[in-house]
C-alpha cells in the first residue's frame, strides 16, 4: 500500500471542501455552477442561490452539502491516485483562502 504524503493529502481535503463548495451553492464564473445545477433540475433565485431540489437522487444529492462531498471527495482521491495533485492545487489554495477569512470572522465576532 502506498503512503500518502501530508501535502496531497491536504492539497485533496481543501481541494474536496472548495469543489463541494462551487456545485453546492455558488453561482461560480458566468454562472457556470448555476447552468451545471439546473441541468439536475434545480431551481434559483435571481442571484443564482439554489432554494428549489427536485426530489431525485441528483436533486438530494446537490441539497446536502455532506453528501455531495463524498462524491467530490471520490473524484479528487482519484485525480490524487492519477498524479494530477497540480490540477486540485487552485482549488485547494481557493479553498484554505475561504477558510482563513471564515476563521478571521468568527474571531472578530
């Protein structure tokens, strides 16, 4: 079995959070992530916030922030597996990015 070192495995757990972060509920660069979750039958708000699922597997699948992670958790492990750690790293960066403000916030709250 091979080891995996701490840096990929922090590159995919960041990498997982920001992916989930865009297909869950951001409207994304020309609203990319929007058009993506309306092909599933998702129904948004004029600023491109989902509030309407329809009850499907892919509908509840995009409702649930949990569940959606696990699926992009599957792809990132396998681009991880691939040696394609480099293409999770914008999303990874992105993603600590997000962290850090959230972090920030709640200290100054």
């Amino acid at each position: 079995m091979q080891d995996i070192d701490i840096v990929y495995l922090i590159v995919g757990i960041l990498a997982t959070y920001r992916l989930t972060s865009l297909l869950h509920r951001e409207a994304g660069p020309f609203n990319m992530f929007v058009w993506i979750r309306e092909r599933f039958g998702i129904v948004h708000d004029v600023l491109g916030f989902p509030h309407g699922y329809p009850d499907t597997m892919f509908g509840k699948l995009f409702e649930c922030f949990w569940c959606l992670s696990v699926w992009c958790g599957t792809g990132v492990a396998i681009v991880l597996l691939l040696g394609g750690w480099w293409i999770l790293l914008p999303f990874a960066l992105s993603g600590g990015a997000i962290l850090c403000v959230e972090a920030a916030e709640k200290q100054s709250t």
